[in-house]
C-alpha cells in the first residue's frame, strides 16, 4: 500500500541533486516503498535495487564488487548511453559500501551519470560512516511513521498535503488558522476517529491493511522481536538481549516523563555506563527520542533532566498492555501518548525544514511546564498539548507565563481536543487536536 507523504516534495528535490541522497527513518515506516514508487513513477530511467539484508550482495561487495554489480544489473557500464540510479536499502548494515560509493562518486562527479539513494533504520551507522567517507557528499533525510495527515489520506485521498504547522510557521494569525480548520470541518469525524487510532496503534503504514486488534497486536509483537534480531542482536557491544528488552519495557511505562536514570539502573541492575549505551543504541535505530530542556532565561530554575520518548504508539501498546483508551484514559497516561502523537508530528514538520531546528520541554522547578517549545531562531513557538477537551486553567497560566519570561515567542499554542478559538489578550490560540492534520 502506497500512501502520499507530506514530505514527498523535499526527499523528490533531493533525488535530483547530484549528491547522494540518505533517507533515514525506523523500520518499516515507508522508506523502500517511497523510493520503489518514485521509481515506478520514472520507468524511463535506469535503475538498479540492491539490498543489504541479503547476504549475497553484502558478501559481494565486502569483496569490493560494487561496481561490478551495477554494471551488471543495469546492463551498461557506468558512465554508458544512461544515467544509473542505484538504490542500496538498509545500507548500514554493509560498512564497506560506503567507500565504494565514494570513489564511485568522485569519478563521476558533475557528468551526471549515476545516482545513490540509500535508506538505513540505524541513524548511527550512517552518520557515522557519511562522516568518514562521504562528508560533503550526501545528503541525509528522514521519514517517519503517518501523521495524522498521511493516515488519513490512505482513505481520503481529496485531503491537501498542507499541514497546519505550515501556517503557523508561516506567520499567519490565528484568525487565518482558524479559517482553514472552519474549512476542513467536514472530516472531523474521520480525523478524531483516526487520531485515536494513532494513539494506540501507531503511524506504522502496515498498521492500516491489518483489520483486527488482535492481529494489530500480533504484527507490533513480530516488529518488537524483528527490530530485536535483526537490528540489535547483531550489534557486538550489545551483550545481553533480555536487559535490552526489559529497557523497552521501562521506558514505555515512563514515556514522555522526566527520566530518572537512577531507579533504571536499579530496576535494570546494570551499570549507568550499560543504561547510557543501550539507551544510545534506541535512539541511534530511530526508536527512541530524549527532549531536552529548555534553558531560555531561567537558567537557575529550570529542570535539567530529559524526558524520554520510546516513539511508536503501538510499541507502547503492546509492552504496557494498555491498548485501549478507556483503560489509557482510567490509567492517566493518555496524556503521555497524546504528547508522542506529537512529538511525531513535530518530527515530521521540522524534516522538511531547510533550517536547524530543535525541540525543547520547559520546567521550572516549581512545577511550571509547557509541553514542547520548537526553537526554529530567531523564533520559539510553544506548544501545549493536553488530551483534555476543555481548557485547563493551569495548564493556559504556565503557557501565559513562558511568553511573558520569552519574548521570541509571539504566540502560544494549546492543542486539545475542544474547539478553535483565540485569546488575544494572552496570545494563545487553542487548535483542536484533529485540525493538526
């Protein structure tokens, strides 16, 4: 099943620039599919698909047939009557590719006569190896699981591709904002229905060809066992699987809260050394995510500890139990997966910005706390997300308080699941959770 990606027209402009182009993303989020479509779409070029999960290609080109290879596939040598595109999956996984497409592309460079496109689920290795061999030479890209857009569109298709991020980024007043929601008002009921699944199952595109809880459960138990073997077993510093797993298991029960690194390693009973190292390796696979405080101008007063993200829902779902929202809502985590919906969301905007953008939580240590503050300089945009349907005084007065104490922040935004409405006086325009597609 192939869906349209909100971020399709970047990865696409990528593709057309002569520098290699890496997708990065977890596993099974759509980045194979994305290339093989693009490539479906262009069946006039001449393109080469290579895989490093299989052991035949990785051991050829351990034996620096790389080159050979294309030629091979394509039926041409390299520099022949066509251009070459040459589309390496999982590229992390062979660590002696990356030189060869270094020399591959240094040879060719500027007689436009092949094209890399690599995509890899481990952010680690192919940083790292980017770094050493293809510094100045790749560009790296990430796609993620569905939005709420994206999910939406599987069955809608007649929905646009513009997010609400983009007029918010766009300088608009809320006022405009609040026209877009009043125009999209007719899919209410399918977007907060979908959101709700996005809550419990995932962005995963698989996720929605699977008809029943019990297989949504099934598939998500096979991506945890999968994402084990094939990502993390075979990495040598990983010496023992179970701690890995009861890892996950930790930091989905405390997803979205202030890690206490401290009670981990002693429910774990392993070294801080050994947490910092596994914990690494989560997010290097792209399944993990901290965010950071932000400092601002409270220096003293603010909380310094992370809070922690493992990021798919349906993951969540699965090594919690919690799998429904009456029970999510009765456990009062809710609020947690509401925050990694998100986060998700957020990802997703800021990987098709062409601008450094990092995003923050805000404490003080009185207890004083916005959820998510994007800082996109010279502009921060604070975000305040609460599943509740009405809004929270408490949660509007810490909102209040952070655009008083930031004055880079011109507006704040409280995203909830009532209506759309703007306080001028305090700056803050409430969106309704839904209207984010």
């Amino acid at each position: 099943m192939y869906s349209e990606r909100i971020n399709k027209e970047k990865l696409i402009s990528s593709f057309l620039r002569g520098y290699v182009t890496a997708i990065l993303g977890p596993r099974r989020v759509g980045k194979t599919l994305f290339v093989k479509h693009y490539a479906e779409q262009h069946p006039e070029r001449l393109w080469v698909m290579l895989n490093m999960d299989i052991m035949k290609e990785r051991i050829r080109i351990q034996a620096q047939e790389l080159e050979i290879m294309i030629e091979e596939k394509a039926l041409q040598k390299i520099g022949g009557a066509k251009k070459i595109w040459v589309v390496i999956d999982e590229a992390q996984k062979c660590p002696e590719v990356f030189d060869q497409i270094k020399v591959l592309y240094d040879q060719f460079k500027g007689e436009d006569k092949i094209k890399f496109i690599l995509t890899g689920s481990a952010i680690l290795s192919l940083h790292q190896f980017s770094a050493e061999s293809l510094a100045g030479r790749i560009e790296l890209h990430h796609l993620y699981e569905f939005t709420l857009r994206e999910a939406a569109l599987v069955k809608y298709q007649n929905l646009s591709l513009t997010s609400l991020f983009d007029l918010i980024d766009g300088a608009k007043h809320p006022e405009e904002i609040g026209q877009v929601i009043h125009e999209l008002s007719p899919f209410k009921p399918m977007l907060s229905k979908q959101l709700e699944e996005l809550l419990i199952w995932s962005g995963l595109p698989e996720i929605f060809e699977i008809p029943t809880e019990e297989e949504k459960i099934l598939y998500l138990s096979n991506y945890i066992q999968t994402y084990l073997e094939k990502d993390i077993r075979p990495i040598q510093t990983i010496t023992d699987l179970h701690l890995y797993r009861n890892l996950m298991n930790i930091i989905a029960e405390q997803t979205g809260s202030v890690r206490e690194d401290q009670k981990i390693i002693e429910a774990l009973g392993c070294t801080r050394d050994t947490l910092k190292k596994y914990r690494g390796y989560l997010g290097s696979t792209l399944q993990y995510q901290d965010v950071y405080p932000f400092i601002g101008s409270t220096l003293k007063r603010v909380v310094k500890s992370p809070k922690g993200y493992l990021l798919n829902n349906g993951i969540v779902s699965v090594l919690t139990g919690l799998n429904q929202i009456p029970l999510l809502e009765k456990s009062g985590l809710i609020g947690h997966r509401f925050e990694n919906w998100f986060l998700n969301e957020l990802n997703t905007w800021l990987a098709r910005e062409p601008y450094r953008a990092e995003i923050y939580y805000w404490r003080l240590s009185t207890g004083t706390e916005v959820d998510f503050v994007l800082e996109r300089k010279p502009k921060i945009y604070p975000f305040e997300v609460t599943y509740k349907g009405i809004p929270d005084r408490k949660k509007i007065k810490n909102l209040y308080r952070f655009l008083a104490e930031e004055p880079r922040a011109e507006w704040g935004y409280y995203i909830y699941r009532g209506n759309f409405q703007v306080d001028e006086e305090k700056k803050i325009c409430f969106i309704p959770s839904w209207a984010i597609a």
